[in-house]
C-alpha cells in the first residue's frame, strides 16, 4: 500500500512540474519577444504591440499603446481642418444633450455634412453633436470633427465607438445631462428627443434605445444571459450622465473583453457590467427609436408617410445622404400644417366668440379662415356656376378631362394621403386612453371638387380595421364615410431673392434646379435643324414663314430650315408659289440657312423627315415641326436645354386649337391670340408625339425612322416607342409657345384601318371642347326634348 502511494506522489510532482515548465516557458518567451526583437520599424521609436485574441473566432486586432499603458489613451487630432470644438462647445456652459455620430472618412463629405445641415439644427440651443472618425481624418466641411487615434475605419467599430464615450466622459461628463451615440445615416429629431428626455430622471443610470436580442441564427451566441439584452445601435443609443460616469473610466477594460464581433452588443456589455442596467424592454421604444424594415435599401423613398414615422424620435437607416435634406423639408412642411391648422382652429374660436358677443354681426362678412368648415358654403346663381365633382376610386372620373377616366396624378394622391393622414390622427388623438386604434386600410370610392373661392372638399368612403386592446380584444374591418373640407390659407407674399435690395446678402444657390446659368455657354448658340414635311398648303406655309422671318432671321438666331416638299401632292402652281416664296427669303437674308429638298411619290412624313435630316451630320440638334406649328425664341430655348445628347429626348406637349368658326359662331369679330390657352379655344395634345426635339446620332441608335409607313400618322407612334424601350429619357412637358393653329383635317380613305382610325379620332378632337359642344345639343330641342317611342 505504502509503495503504491508512494508512485502516485511522484506521478503527481512529475505533472505539476511538466505545468510549471511550460507556464515558465511561456512566459519567458513572450517577454524574451518583446525585450529583444526590435519593433517593426513602421510601428515608431518605442512602441511595441500587443495581440488580442477575442476568443469566438475574432480576427486578431493590432493596438498601439503608449507610455506603458496596456490599452490606448483617447488621443485627439487637433489638425481635422473641421469647426473648431472650443469655440463649437463652451466647457463652461451646461447644456442638454451631447450626440456622437459614428463616421468614416469616405463618408465625412457626404453623411456627415448631410447630417449637420440637416437634423443637428433641430436641437440647436439644447444640444451639441459631435462627428467621430478615425486616425488622420481631416475634412474642409465646417462641421466638428474628432480624429480617434488607434482606430480605423473597419466595421463593425467596437473601438471607435466605445473611444468615443470615452472622449464624451473624459471631456464633457460635466456640462451635458445626457449622451447619445448615433451613425451616421441616422435621423435625430432633436426636438422631440429633448421633450422625451425632460420627463426622464437623468440622475439615474439610464440605458435607452430599441432592445435587441440579435438575430434568429445568433440566439445564444452572444453571450447574453436569459434576461438580457443590448440597445440596438442603428436606430442610436441615450445614455444618463450617471450612466456614462460609470462606464467612462472602464472603457479600456471593455476593449480587452470583447466577446462578439457586434458593436452594439458590446456598448450593452460594457454598460450592464458597470452599471447594472439593461436596454429598456419598453416596446414603445420600437416605435420611438425606429428601425426601418420596409425598404431593403432603406434611406424612406416609400415610407416616409407612415404614422410611425412621424412618432419616431429617430430614423434609421438613411443611406443616400440627399434624403437626409428630403426628410428634413418633410418634416418641415408637416411642422407647418400644424402650425397652419392650429392657426385656423384659433380664428374658428374667435369668430365664434366675437358672433356669441354680439361683436360680429350677422350681416357682417366673415373671413374665409374664420368661417366653420361646411361643402355648402359655396351657392351657385346659376347653371353655369354649379361645381362638379370628381369621382375617385382605383382611377378618376372627370368631365375635365377630354378623357373622362384616367390615373389618379401624383399631386392628387398626395393630398388623398395627406387628408386621410389628418383623419386618422384625429380619430386615434385619444386612442391609448380609449383602449383601440384605427388603421388605415384602403380608399373605397370618393367624390372631390375644388372651389376657388373657399378650398377643396372631399367625400370619401374609407375602409378601415378597428383594433380594440382594452377589455374584450378585438379585430374587425369597418368603413365610415369622411367629409372633408379643405380651406385655402391666407394670400402670402414672399420677396424673390434674386430681386433683393443690393444691401442682403444673396448666396447664390449650387441646386441644379436653379437657371441662374441659362443662356450662357455655347448650348444657347447650338443651330437648331428645323426639319419641315410640306405637300401644298400654300397659305399655312405663307403664315409659317413669317413667323419664322420673326422669330429666327430677323434676330439671327442659330438655325437652319430643312423643307421636304412631294412634288406628286402639289400641283404646279403650288409647286411654284412655294418655291417662289422660299426664294424671298433666301434673297433677302441669304440662301445658306433655307434649304429645299425636293421628293417624289405620295406623301409620307417619315421618308420626309428621313430626307431633311440625310445630308446632316451625327451632332445636328433636329427638331421635327409641322407647317401649322407657331413658334417664339422661348421654345428654341427649351429645345436647346432639354434635348441632352446620348442621355434625353425632348417631346413637347403642344396647345391644339379648336375649330375657330365654332368659337366664333356668336360673335361679329374673332380675334383669336395664338398665345390664349383657355380650356375653350383648344387643349393640350398629351397623346401627340409629332413635335420633337433630338440628335441625329441618338435618332440613329434608337433605329431611325420607318420610312416603309405611308400617308399620315402612325409613324411618330413608332418612333416614339423606339425611344421608350431604348436607354435615352424622354422628357415630356407642355411648352406654352408651340401652338398648333387649326385646320382642316381630312382623312383618306385610303389609309389602312390603324391611320385612318387616327385621323378620324384627331378630327373629332379638333372641333371643339365638349363644354361647347354640349351647348350646342342643349340648343337642339329635336334631341334634348326627344319622347319615348320617338327615333
């Protein structure tokens, strides 16, 4: 027994000392590295480094340390060529709120400028923001820069965002109540933060933000307990000055035990370590600290409507910085609507007092802002004045339209969107005291009109869903009907800046919206290449040169004129009247900026415009006209600007104008202004696709012209959709100096089916508008008066 006992002991010191060695090992070995290997000469005189295994399978980090510490000190560049913090952030004032944004150098000129001219001005005052990148960040932009010193710019940034509380702590714990960290393609409404963080005690450690868990796939590998949790980064972080004095001195300590490769999660480690708190479980705070998982590429292109925008405290995420400055003017505008609306509810009051006073009196008139809202304040006199409406459903019925049916317009879904919106508020204003809310599901049909005097009213039957959370739970579909008045605000006059006395100062705007530059450049002198099909019509061509003498030869402008005339559509004397007239022009301002091209064979317009454009080289700007088109330099202007080569075609929407005899029929004198648009003397030709304006060399990529069509139309249809399906934009607008003045149009037997059906339903839109045309069956008794059994 003795000597079996006796074994074991050896066995036992033999182990122990196999231990020892090789701890003893270790440890010589790593200080034998560090004392005699040289540094890497990059790393600097005296500097030596450390490796951190993070343990779960974290790529080993590289710090820098000095003076012996073990973990880095926050070292600040002061060089970042940004605004001066000293003069940004007063170390003898207290204030509010300090924000940390989280950036990177290739985001300092967009992201972060972005932010600074956006949602930092809304808690201006209160509350101060500071941008954290990393080592050797410098940037032009006048916006408050912190250069971190051992760190960079790789994801996720666990140093750089726990160095960063450290810097709020070591610099400013005195002078801010509370602390945020944010990203940088977030959006603070600083404003709404400040009121939600005065009803919160900030002498208590406070962690607050959105609670995460992580991911499904990441559930237990993050070494989260079973009752805890992290506040998810994205959407920002608020931390108590409490909160950050605990946690501020432990910072290097939080570095050296990382455990996961999430920022967040380890801000949450670090704060539950030294303070004990966790993420607040509120589930409030997913709504107030919004995450937004609609859109995949996030920046809220189609959400930013959505109620739970307008509740958020923040907005994440917001990758193109251009929609920082979109949100902004959003919510700028809906911060007017109320302030408009609460206007309005206060002049309603004291009208209402002043009539209960006796002050107003009945006769007295009352002031559009301080009537009640009603859809019957406007009355009618007559027929002629009675106010129609308009029915809308998945599309809109409208006697205003020469097309009854067509798509509701993008102006009118936002003002659908915008009342339903209101009407929604103001049935959930008291919904958590009620116990239910209401949601917005669908827009069954409605009736809308709009009157000049007093604003736009609305009938509309909505489909809703009634949540009930107090008592008996429930969830059911309803509907209810809402009449809506929209009353017009007051007239506002508002000075145009670039008409400002000398002694403002006027800071010129970069917006490519602005035309402080038209007319400048060679894109004013580019020659126009007017390309005109011509078969008779002797005197439309007379009236046609005269507006061109007027327009382009008199004043010299930067054109030339292509006719095609069809010698087998005119007879002889057309021929020669044509030629004869041509020739006046040319004599007389010469004959290099006038051409005549002569084709034979019926008259087709596209082997017509294919001949005027033929001996032009790849670069001409042409611009297809029809010798009943009339003109002013105003729309040379726009030809030459909206047609962009190898990127935009420009189509025109031009004025048609009806049947003058039918205008005219009660009247001695008809003196009819080309540039008069009035709904009664014709209409804007949105489906006329002849008028163009385009480079040769886009013409050709696109196919060129089918010269195979004959007779009229069909052949700018063909055209037109080569341009859709290929890369180049069509920019469509209406131009109010291109006025196609009315003729006669008559229609070919001759033409296939597709063209003729054309002409046909060109004619009958050419008479006159239906208002007219109306009146004139009213007149008629034998239709209006008609009986039954009567045909």
């Amino acid at each position: 027994m003795w000597t079996m006992g006796k074994k074991n002991g050896l066995r036992r010191h033999h182990f122990a000392g196999i231990v020892l060695g090789l701890c003893f090992g270790i440890i010589l070995s790593s200080w034998c590295r560090h004392k005699i290997l040289p540094c890497a000469p990059l790393a600097g005189k005296c500097c030596r480094t450390i490796h951190v295994n993070y343990h779960v399978n974290i790529a080993v980090d590289h710090l820098e340390f000095h003076n012996n510490h073990a973990l880095p000190e926050v070292v600040v560049k002061k060089s970042n060529k940004g605004l001066d913090l000293n003069s940004y952030i007063n170390k003898y004032d207290k204030n509010f709120l300090l924000i940390g944004v989280i950036t990177a150098k290739k985001y300092l000129d967009t992201r972060a400028v972005a932010a600074f001219n956006t949602w930092t001005n809304s808690c201006s005052g209160t509350c101060k923001v500071i941008f954290f990148s990393s080592e050797g960040s410098t940037t032009e932009k006048e916006i408050p820069l912190v250069s971190l010193d051992g760190t960079d710019d790789s994801y996720p940034p666990q140093r750089k965002s726990l160095l960063m509380l450290k810097y709020m702590h070591d610099n400013y714990i005195n002078n801010f109540e509370w602390f945020m960290r944010a990203d940088d393609d977030v959006f603070v409404k600083g404003d709404k933060i400040e009121k939600f963080l005065r009803s919160v005690n900030s002498s208590v450690p406070h962690f607050i933000g959105q609670a995460g868990l992580g991911k499904k796939e990441e559930i237990g590998k993050l070494f989260l307990n079973r009752h805890e949790n992290f506040c998810m980064g994205g959407p920002g972080i608020l931390f108590s000055h409490t909160t950050l004095r605990h946690v501020g001195p432990h910072v290097h300590s939080c570095i050296d035990n990382l455990l996961t490769t999430h920022e967040d999660v380890e801000v949450g480690r670090c704060v539950r370590r030294y303070t004990g708190s966790s993420c607040t479980w509120a589930f409030e705070m997913q709504s107030l600290f919004y995450q937004n998982y609609k859109e995949e590429k996030g920046s809220f292109k189609t959400t930013l409507k959505d109620k739970s925008v307008r509740k958020a405290l923040t907005l994440h995420s917001i990758k193109d910085p251009q929609h920082q400055y979109r949100i902004q003017n959003y919510l700028h505008s809906s911060h007017i609507q109320d302030l408009h609306q609460k206007e309005l509810y206060l002049q309603r009051e004291i009208t209402q007092i002043e009539q209960n006073l006796g002050i107003l009196k009945p006769t007295d008139s009352i002031t559009r802002q301080g009537m009640m809202p009603s859809l019957t304040k406007y009355k009618p006199k007559v027929r002629d004045e009675v106010l129609t409406w308009d029915f809308l459903s998945k599309s809109m019925m409208s006697h205003h339209n020469l097309n009854p049916k067509r798509g509701i317009n993008k102006p009118l879904k936002h003002a659908l969107e915008d009342n339903i919106n209101q009407v929604l508020q103001i049935m959930n204003k008291n919904a958590r005291q009620k116990g239910r809310t209401i949601d917005y599901k669908d827009l069954w049909y409605g009736y809308r009109r709009v009157s000049p005097l007093y604003g736009a009213d609305y009938i509309l039957d909505l489909l809703l869903t009634y949540r009930k959370h107090k008592g008996r739970k429930m969830t059911v579909p309803v509907r209810r009907h809402a009449y809506l008045h929209q009353t017009f605000g007051e007239v506002e006059f508002i000075e145009d800046p670039s008409t400002a006395s000398s002694n403002i100062e006027h800071k010129e705007s970069n917006s490519p919206f602005t035309f402080s530059s038209l007319g400048k450049g060679g894109k004013s002198s580019e020659i126009i290449h007017f390309i005109l099909p011509l078969a008779g019509k002797v005197p439309v061509f007379k009236r046609f040169m005269q507006n061109y003498e007027e327009v382009c030869l008199k004043t010299k402008e930067a054109t030339q004129l292509h006719i095609v005339v069809f010698n087998s559509e005119s007879d002889s004397s057309s021929i020669k009247s044509l030629i004869s007239i041509v020739g006046q022009y040319q004599k007389r301002y010469g004959g290099a900026d006038i051409e005549v091209i002569y084709a034979d064979g019926p008259f087709a317009r596209a082997r017509a415009l294919d001949l005027g454009m033929s001996q032009l080289n790849e670069d001409s700007l042409l611009f297809f006209i029809d010798v009943d088109i009339l003109f002013d330099t105003d729309a040379l202007l726009r030809i030459r600007f909206n047609t962009i080569k190898d990127i935009q075609v420009y189509y025109p929407i031009v004025f048609s104008q009806y049947d003058p005899s039918l205008i005219c029929s009660n009247s001695n004198s008809c003196d009819i202004k080309w540039t008069n648009f009035t709904s009664d003397l014709g209409y804007w030709r949105s489906f006329g696709y002849g008028i163009v304006s385009t480079y040769k060399q886009d013409l050709i990529s696109v196919g060129g012209l089918d010269t195979s069509i004959k007779g009229w139309g069909k052949e700018d249809v063909d055209l037109y959709t080569k341009f859709v399906e290929s890369n180049l934009t069509l920019y469509r607008s209406i131009d109010p100096r291109l006025v196609h003045a009315f003729h006669q149009v008559i229609c070919d037997a001759k033409l296939n089916d597709a063209q003729y059906q054309m002409c046909i339903g060109s004619k009958a839109s050419s008479f006159g508008s239906q208002w007219q045309l109306s009146n004139i069956v009213y007149s008629l008794p034998n239709i209006l008066d008609k009986k039954d059994g009567r045909r």
